[in-house]
C-alpha cells in the first residue's frame, strides 16, 4: 500500500532530515522532489498545488522546536499537511438514529460494491454488536442478489431476498419495512453499478434515496483508478448527498493519488479501506496513520489493534503457560503461531506496519513471501499429531508421506524442520535468559539469517 510513494518521499525527505538549519534553496529542492512524487502517484494537481504552497508557508521562517532540528520540523509540517489533505481524524458512521439507521452504497461496476456491503455488514456485527440486514437493489448485472446472499451466509448477517424483475425502489422499501418490524440495527442497501456515470443510473438511485431516507450514503470507489476515483465521487456527489467514501482495492494501489485526492476534491471524507479480498479486510480510515505509512514511519497502532483483534487470547494464555512450566515448544504451538500471522493479514501485512520497512531491501522483501507459510502450515497438517509433538521421530519414509500429502518436496520438508528447530532452539533461550536473550536470536530468524532461506 502506498508503496512507491513512500519510498520516493521518504528518499527526499531523509535529505533534508539531517540539515542544520532550512533555507529557501534547500526547501525549493525538496518541495520539486515531492511535487513530483505526487504528481507520480496519480495525485490530482490541484490538491498538489495546495499541498505544496501550504507547506511552504509553513515551512519558510517557521520556529523550529528545541527537540527537533530543523530538517526534522520539515518532516513534521509534512505529516500534518499529509493528514490535513485526507482528514485530520477518522470519521466514524453516523448511526445515532431511530433505528434502523439505512446505509446507502454506490458506485460504479467493478468497485467492489457488493463486496464492501458484505465487509461492512461483518465489521458493524463484529465490533459495534449491531443487527445487521443486507439487500440487494441490483437487478441488472447477472447474479448479483446470488452474491449478495451467499456472501451473507459466509459472513452470518441476515440478507433480504429481492428479484431481478423488482423495481429497485420496490426492493429498497420492502427491506426497510422489514427491519423496522424484525428491529434491526441497520439495513444496507446495495445498488447497482454502471460502467460509467449516466442519467438513466443517477435518476434510479435518487429515487431508492428519497424512498430510504439513508443516514449514511457512502461511494465505493477503486483506489487503483487513482484521481479518477476522486472526480467520479465528485459526479456523484452532485447527484447524491454523499456523507462518505470506502476506498477498495488499497493493498493493490502502490501509488496513493486517490487517498490524497478524494477528500480535496470532493469534501467527504475517505471512512473505510478496503485493503484485501477476505471478508474481514476492511479498516476504518485513519489519516493520521495513513500519513505516518506513507512517510515510512509504520502504522504501530493499527498493529496493536490487530492484535488484539485477532490473536486468540486463550491459545496465547496456553502457550505463556507452557513456557512458564518450561515445557517443550511443539510443530502445534508453531502451526498455531503461523495461523494467528495468518489472521493478522500474513507477514508482510505485519511488516506494512512497521516503521522503517519501506527502507527495507527488494531483495529482503521479496523473502518474506506469505506462499511460503501457507506451505509451512500444509506441511504441518500433513503431520500425524504425535510427529507434531516429536519432530525427532520424521525420518525418510515419513518424511516422503508428509511431503506427498502436502503436495510438497522432501526438501520442503527438510527446510521447515530446520526452520522449527531454530526456533525451538530461541524458545528455550527465551526461558533460560529472557528478553535479551530473545532478541540476540531474532537476528537468525529475520531475512538472510535463516528464518527466509534465499531462493
């Protein structure tokens, strides 16, 4: 995400980090660099132009705090005016309404409308507890109530079947009274897509508006299609009362111009991203630590959250216990470590979030492959649970039943045995000496020193 943008301003910014003091020169310099790495991340030029000349009002003659010098001051005025352009804060759905509170989704074909419905339906029962109802109003493209209700029952929402001779108004209200009379929380309405904006499309969805009355009307729009995301959610907004925009397809985009776009040229705010293809990849957009991820700074926080989102609570409780008794680390304790990375959107979703990884070496990336843990975990499974416990005992011939029931090599095998090894050699050092301990031994498991073995 972001990845070239970050890579090309946090080059030009390290120049100027370590000055002594800032001149006119020095910061024209710099201000043509990150002109130009916008402009090259498909951000629209008028939020550039705006974006530059405030940061350079900023910058020229600006107090320089005693903590910082003033190359640093430089980085910090970037961030804020990175922030300022998307947002300052995250802004949360308004559903403080008589319930149920109606959601609205448009946009164009392709977006990943139907999709997001599904993503958000999820994170609103997950995390908020609400009742949630879902319908589709698109009774053009072939399939897409199907999708709707399968993806329903994926995700254990409530969906509100519609039919493709419907009138998409007619759909709308009948879920609405249906939620009212079963009291849901909310109801989210899909409609249909377009290839492009066009009257016939703009008039359907203002009349399912005025029938439906939404709180929230929020634009699914691509982030791969850069500023042009941004002037199609501009169209719509003159057609629709936006109230927000969910930005999909972000874990494609390594350029970012949408993100820094949408809000300068439409005045509604970026409110979720989608950042996978997974049910649960959708993240509440937060300027502040998007801006940090684009100055290669990490995003920490959002990391805490995963974690505690999605690392299970009572198997980390068993294995702190295990460790505490001083009994031995097992292939299960590693097989529930690499499903737990898994649920935290892989390793180099993890390493996304932290500061300092975009600095990393093409080569370094490119061994911290993901693939190669979704073998490591086939590879496990292919185990019997006593080899789980007793890794000693695989020798040649279970070795080859292994590897043929994972549809692997014999080498794979050799490789995650080794890899194991090593780490239940760190366990036990862990237990002997602790902390410090721990971190002298993560150097053999990071990249090039044998955790990612080079290809």
């Amino acid at each position: 995400m972001f990845e070239n943008l970050s890579e090309r301003l946090s080059r030009t910014l390290k120049n100027i980090s370590g000055r002594g003091r800032l001149t006119d020169d020095n910061i024209k310099d710099t201000l043509r660099e990150v002109r130009m790495a916008l402009l090259e991340a498909d951000v629209a030029l008028p939020v550039v132009r705006d974006f530059v000349k405030r940061v350079k009002e900023r910058a020229v003659g600006t107090e320089v705090s005693k903590s910082l010098t003033p190359g640093q001051e430089f980085i910090k005025i970037v961030q804020a005016e990175l922030e300022a352009v998307m947002g300052e804060s995250n802004e949360d759905l308004n559903l403080s309404c008589q319930p149920p509170a109606v959601i609205l989704m448009a946009g164009l074909q392709g977006a990943g409308k139907t999709t997001s419905v599904g993503k958000l339906g999820k994170l609103l029962k997950e995390r908020q507890k609400k009742k949630v109802l879902v319908v589709s109003a698109d009774v053009y493209r072939p399939a897409a109530i199907k999708q709707l209700e399968t993806l329903a029952s994926d995700i254990g929402i409530d969906f509100f079947p519609s039919s493709a001779d419907q009138k998409p108004v007619d759909i709308a209200k009948a879920a609405l009274e249906h939620g009212k009379l079963k009291f849901y929380d909310v109801v989210i309405v899909d409609t249909a897509g377009r290839l492009h904006v066009d009257e016939e499309m703009m008039g359907e969805i203002k009349d399912v508006h005025q029938i439906i009355n939404p709180v929230e009307t929020l634009f699914v729009v691509d982030a791969m299609t850069g500023q042009d995301a941004a002037n199609t959610a501009k169209a719509f907004d003159e057609a629709l009362p936006l109230t927000g925009v969910i930005l999909t397809k972000v874990d494609g985009d390594a350029r970012g111009g949408a993100a820094l776009s949408v809000r300068h040229l439409t005045g509604k705010p970026i409110k979720f991203l989608g950042v996978g293809e997974k049910t649960d990849a959708l993240e509440p957009f937060h300027p502040d630590r998007v801006a940090s991820r684009i100055l290669g700074m990490g995003d920490v926080l959002s990391l805490i959250e995963d974690l505690e989102r999605n690392v299970d609570k009572e198997k980390a409780e068993q294995l702190a216990k295990k460790f505490k008794e001083k009994k031995g680390f097992d292939l299960e304790d590693f097989r529930g470590q690499l499903q737990q990375m898994k649920n935290m959107g892989g390793m180099m979703g993890m390493l996304d979030k932290l500061p300092g990884m975009s600095q990393l070496p093409e080569n370094v990336k490119d061994q911290v492959d993901d693939k190669m843990f979704v073998q490591m975990e086939a590879i496990i499974n292919s185990m019997t649970p006593g080899e789980r416990q007793r890794p000693d005992i695989i020798k040649g011939s279970r070795k080859k039943r292994i590897a043929m029931g994972s549809g692997t090599q014999v080498q794979d095998v050799n490789r995650l045995l080794k890899q194991f090894t090593q780490m239940q050699k760190m366990m036990k050092k862990m237990q002997k000496g602790g902390m410090k301990n721990m971190m002298r031994n993560m150097k053999g498991m990071m990249p090039g020193g044998g955790m990612f073995p080079g290809r």
